[in-house]
C-alpha cells in the first residue's frame, strides 16, 4: 500500500520510474484529436511527452494535480490534463493510490474530483484503460444513469477489448456504449470512418476572405473567434418548423431570415444611425446603448440591426453568450480589419471594463460601431464605465397597436394564436396586449390572452414537483446572471429524471440552451422572472432551498482565478451573493439562513463576507464590521476595503464616542483604495470610495471633527478629481460640495 511508503521509497518506487516516460502508440494518437479535457488516473508523463513531442500538437496542453484550482481554457487551442491520483512532476504534492488517501482527498474538497463527477452525469466521455471496479470510478459514475446524459450531447463510450457480464450490466446502468476493443484501434477506426480530425482553427476561425489587410496569427484568430461570431446570411427555417423565438428564446439568425421578428420604430431609427456611423470616414468608435425592460425585444433589435447591416457588406461579429472578451486579441484582430464593423454585444455591462481596455488600445482601419443592449437597471453602471467615451443611450419605444397587430398575425400564421376569435378580430385582440412589453403580449397570445399572473399561477400548478425545482434554479441563474447556468451545475443543484424533457419543451415550465448549447435558461425569461418573483412572495422557505442548492453546486467552479476572469460561474455567483440586490429582496427574513447555509462552501471567498456584512448592518453594525474586516483579510482590494469604509461610515452616524478613531481608519482605508486605483494597469476609478469618502467626511465635520490640513489638502484634491473624472454624477458632487461649504472654502 502506498500509505507505507516514507519519502524515499516513494521516490523510488513511484515518482522515478514513472517520470519522464516514453509515450506509446495509443498515447501519441491522443494527440491528434482535440478534446476537451483529459482527467487520468495515471501519475506518469507519458502523455505529456507524447504532445511535446509532436511536431504541431492540435492542442497546447496545462497539467492541473489534483490539487490544483478549478479553471477553463480561454479557447479549445488549450487543453487541461486533470491528474486525478496526483504526479510525477509534482512529487511533493503525493499521489491519491489508497482509499484512505482518495477518502482524505475528497474531504479536502478537491474541485477536480467535484467537478468530473458532476461532468460524468451529462457530458459525453470516452472511457478507457479502467476495469470500471476502481473505487473513485464508482464515485464519479454515481450520478449518472441511464436517462441523465442530456440529449443535445452525443453519447458516452466505454472502450474495453475484454469486457465481461458485469461489464455489459454497468454499461447499461451508466447509459455507457460499450466498444470491444483496444483504445488505439478505436482510434484508429474513429480516423478511418470519418478522416481526420479536424484542426482547432477549422472549428473555430469561419473563412473570412477580403476582410483582413495583414491577416492575424492562427492563435489570435483562434482566441477571437472563440468569443465572436461572424454574422452571414442565413437559410430560412425549414418549411412548417415553428420557431422556439415565438415562445420567448433568443431570436436566431435564419429566424430573421425568415422575418419572424416584428419591424419596428427602434430598430429603424438606430439601424439608420448605426448604418450611418459605419459609412462615416472617422476611424473610431461609437457605442450605441439599448437599455430596456426585460422582455422588451431589446436584443431581437440588435440582432435584426446587426443582421441587414451584414447583409450589406459590413462585418458584423456577436459576442457569443457566456464569452469573456480578451481586450488585447481583441483589438488586435479588429485593428487588421479593412471595413467598416459592428460589435453585437447582448449585456454590455458584463463587459464594460474590458470593452473599455479594448477601445483604448485599437487601431483602426474604418469605423466601428458596437451596438449593446442590456437592461435598464444597469444603464447606471454602463454609464460609469463607458459614459466619458463616444457613447448614444436609447430605450426601447412602446408599440403602437398596429405592431401587436403584426404579432398576432404572425402567431397565427404559425398557428399558434391561443383564442380562436383573435383570427377573426384581430385589432380587437391586439388592443387587449397595448403597453404590455413583447414577450409578454406574444406569451398572453399563446395562453387565451389571459392576464400574465394568471398564466404562471396556471403553469407552476401543472407542473411537476421535479421541473419545479429545476425551473426555479434556472429561473434564479437567469435573475443573476442572463447567460443562464452551464447544464452540469443545473443537473447538480437538483436531480431532475425529467431534465430532458423540459428542455424538450415538453412540459408546463419549460427549459431552453443558449446559443452555446452549454448553458441553459427557462425558454421565456419573462414568466421565469415573474414565477421567480412569486415564489418570493408566497414561498420563500422553497426559494431558500433553491438558493442553497445553486450556492452549493456552484461553489468547485468559483475561486479566485475564475473571479479575476469573469467566468460565467464567477458572475454568476457574485450576484447570487449581492445582499442589496438579490438575496435580501427574494429572500427578505430567509437571506440570513441563506449565507449561514452557504458558509461551509463559501467561507474562502471574501465577497461572501463583503456581502454577509452588508446584510447584517441594519441588526448589528459591529458584528458588520467584523465580518468585513475579515473579508479584507482574505483580499486586500477596493471592494472589501471600501465596503469596510462604508460599514465604518454607518458605526460614525450611530456613536458620538471615538469618532476621531473611526474617521481616520476610513481615512485611511480610502486612501489606499485612491492609491490603488490610480497605480494599478487597466483599473478605472470608480466613484463609490469618493461617495464613501464625502459622506464619512460630512458626518466627521457636523459631529464637530477638526479636519487637520494634510486630511484636508488631500480630501479636496480627491474633490477636485471627482468634479472632473464625475462630472455627471449629481449626488456624488452634492456631497462634495457640502464638505467645501461645511469647510469655509470657496466652490
């Protein structure tokens, strides 16, 4: 047992004689396939050698231990190789052999393990050289059966030249096709029934002839196109099929083809200007910024703006969903376009710090126009971002009744009209959805016409207990974060036999995947966001079980790599945690219950405790106070230290006792989120420390604080910036001026 080894005869007997192996055939053909992750139980560095010994490897390859953090590749030109029983490159983090050393291993929370047991229960896998006894094996197959594959996968393989009965038996269980043959002649046949695999590029880079002067690197177009779609004409739909877009899913490109969409106003009047901006001779940037309700036909818009214009000779890329943009490959790839372009980008506040380092640093050839859309609560933090550049807001016009008109006839030429005397009346009908945002007068049309409440009420008591659960987790990952939540988080939060089902949209609540076919969402967000909002009202202790279970399968794919990264999961779950926003207002007396149900998994991340600070200030702003000095001492950074400030800010209204002690820790405390602001590369300021900074300075002056001239000179050299750098922001400046009048000081 290898628990019995010491230190030495661990070298001897396992690091050296599996270190630097010599890859054999089986290993070398891996590498001419592009995968997606490799998780192996060996410890050796057979595969390893075997990519850097190949002349153009498909794939550059990043060892991970089994201890290593959870992370993704930027693009499919990167490939993880998980070991899960440790490495001979790493003999000082050991190896996992026992099943005391696995059980040791698991406990200690190893996100590897976490994350392929949860991949293992949907994704499609090709499993070999594995007897299927190990007893980690049995861990990871334990969540899948022979239903839980989802469908929009292929299927999974066992390779097994000698399989027995009880072979076959676990292969049926786990929904597993057994191959009965040797992995590198299933390899070798997969090369000569379909040719050879294809490249990285071909995948991913679409043909692009005449749109670049100096062609980019294969790596840079690689990384590009991994994050953008080229937008192009599209087939129409095939004849009688009904658009999933009539039923609230994100409008597709042969769907306007096809002119599912209604024309409108907006989309006339911003196309005009958008099309006039890529004609213009400025080779610069302009942002148009669409901002509405949701379920206003923002990003059918964008997307019908963006498609004519394409259809038109202009190139047109689309962010696609759950993308991170890389500033610098961006630029660098549109800087070597020689026509005019436009950015599609559905949810532009996600994107704001890094849309920003990128205009910052591209060289254009022509104009560029990006086009955003988002919603209209988060106008506020685009505008703080991005407001000092180029920049035209514009809302979303309501309709007048002739559009709902349009609507109703579209429905019922796909048949779907719900009120058989809407055919024969239709402005009568279509009278019945005025002021009612798009996707909510298509969903009244599908149901009868009935009041909106009245549909949800209807479709949440026809539906099962299962889809219940699983609706309502999709429906809170929609609410936080609009991308939806990757399908193997989803499966975990909550074991759902019938997931397939809804996201075959055969069921009262149905699901739908993004355009990524990774992430899924509820297939109308307006109904999700009204149920979310019910259960809020009338079933809080459900909602808490639905925001415990998405905290929990959340938390293997979040650490502080994935937050510096803006995953999608990282997104994600800071708004699952934003006390003001998010958990107080769905939650109300639960939320509490909620971040102590959360502690366990979470209590490594400091915004967790940013954010638990926040909730508990309004019951006990000292225990507040603790908490977000906690959160500063696991990350010093501006967030936590200016939530402390602010917390600190809340003790200085309350007390009249030590005020000069807790207005010079904000002090200083500010003063270093400044110093940080204006040091760090691609940081831009943001105006919260100055609010923080004003208003701690103003309760410090009228509880009769003296304001020493350093303090002083410094705290209107920070005035002086704000008047500049935010210049818009009235309450920001308001307060400023108090402090200049409050001080004896000229404005």
């Amino acid at each position: 047992m290898s628990l019995l080894l010491d230190s030495a005869e661990t070298d001897k007997y396992l690091t050296q004689p599996y270190l630097g192996c010599r890859p054999g055939e089986t290993v070398k053909r891996l590498t001419s396939y592009v995968w997606k992750t490799v998780f192996t139980f060996n410890i050796d560095d057979a595969l390893e050698n075997a990519y850097d010994s190949t002349e153009r490897p498909k794939q550059k390859i990043e060892s991970l231990n089994y201890d290593s953090a959870f992370k993704t590749q930027p693009n499919k030109g990167h490939l993880s190789v998980v070991h899960l029983h440790g490495f001979t490159r790493e003999p000082e983090k050991g190896y996992v052999f026992s099943t005391a050393e696995y059980g040791r291993a698991t406990r200690g929370m190893s996100a590897w393990m976490h994350v392929l047991s949860e991949l293992m229960a949907s994704e499609p896998f090709i499993i070999a050289g594995t007897s299927l006894n190990e007893p980690d094996l049995e861990y990871y197959l334990a969540g899948r059966t022979s239903t839980s594959a989802r469908a929009n996968r292929g299927p999974s393989f066992l390779v097994e030249p000698y399989p027995d009965k009880i072979t076959e038996l676990i292969c049926k269980e786990h929904g597993l096709t057994l191959v009965k043959a040797k992995l590198s002649e299933f390899l070798a046949w997969l090369s000569t029934e379909l040719g050879a695999a294809p490249t990285v590029s071909q995948l991913t880079v679409p043909s692009m002839d005449g749109i670049f002067g100096t062609r980019p690197s294969a790596e840079d177009q690689v990384n590009f196109f991994s994050s953008f779609e080229l937008v192009r004409p599209s087939a129409p739909n095939a004849e009688g099929e009904v658009s999933p877009f009539y039923f609230g899913k994100t409008i597709r490109w042969s769907d306007l083809e096809s002119s599912m969409d209604v024309p409108t106003n907006d989309e006339m009047a911003i196309g005009a200007r958008v099309k006039n901006w890529t004609s213009g001779d400025d080779a610069k940037v302009k942002l148009f910024s669409l901002s509405s309700e949701p379920g206003s036909g923002r990003t059918t818009i964008i997307r019908r703006i963006g498609y004519d214009l394409a259809g038109g000779g202009v190139v047109v890329l689309n962010l696609n969903s759950n993308s991170v943009i890389d500033p610098e490959n961006a630029a660098r790839v549109l800087s070597a376009i020689n026509r005019p372009i436009v950015l599609l980008i559905d949810g532009l506040a996600d994107h704001s710090p890094s849309m920003r380092s990128l205009i910052s640093c591209v060289k254009l050839k022509r104009p560029l126009a990006i086009l955003s859309a988002d919603r209209d609560y988060r106008k506020d933090h685009i505008d703080r971002v991005l407001g000092d550049l180029d920049i035209e807001y514009f809302g979303v016009s309501d309709w007048p009744v002739e559009s709902y008109e349009g609507l109703v006839e579209k429905l019922r030429r796909a048949g779907l009209l719900g009120a058989s005397d809407a055919v024969r009346y239709p402005k009568k009908f279509a009278n019945m959805l005025l002021r009612d945002p798009v996707a909510i007068a298509s969903c009244r049309a599908l149901n009868n016409f009935k009041p909106l409440e009245t549909i949800v009420r209807s479709i949440w008591s026809d539906a099962s207990e299962s889809d219940r659960r699983s609706y309502a987790v999709a429906a809170l990952a929609e609410h936080c974060y609009p991308g939806g939540v990757a399908y193997p988080i989803l499966e975990k939060s909550y074991r759902n036999a019938g997931l397939n089902n809804q996201l075959e949209l055969d069921c009262p609540l149905p699901l739908t995947y993004a355009d990524d076919g990774d992430y899924v969402l509820p297939l109308n967000p307006v109904i999700a966001d009204r149920l979310l909002h019910m259960l809020a009202r009338e079933k809080q202790a459900l909602l808490l079980e639905i925001f415990s279970m998405l905290a929990v399968a959340l938390s293997p794919y979040v650490n502080r790599r994935a937050t510096i990264s803006r995953t999608p999961e990282a997104k994600l779950a800071a708004r699952l945690f934003s006390a003001e926003q998010v958990a107080r207002p769905l939650l109300g007396t639960f939320a509490g219950t909620f971040f102590s149900q959360a502690r366990e998994a979470w209590q490594w991340n400091s915004r967790y405790w940013e954010q638990r600070a926040l909730l508990t200030q309004a019951e006990n702003i000292d225990l507040a106070i603790q908490y977000a000095r906690h959160a500063v001492a696991i990350e010093e950074h501006p967030f936590p230290w200016t939530t402390l400030a602010s917390l600190l800010s809340k003790k200085l209204e309350l007390t009249n006792v030590g005020v000069d002690t807790i207005y010079g820790e904000i002090y200083e405390i500010l003063n270093q989120v400044v110093r940080y602001e204006s040091t760090t590369k691609a940081w831009r300021p943001t105006p919260h420390p100055y609010a923080t900074l004003f208003h701690a300075t103003n309760i410090f002056i009228s509880k009769g604080g003296k304001m020493p001239p350093r303090k002083r000179d410094w705290i209107l050299q920070q005035i002086e910036f704000c008047s500049k750098v935010f210049s818009r922001d009235k309450m920001l400046n308001e307060a400023a001026d108090r402090i200049l009048v409050s001080i004896k000081l000229p404005n």
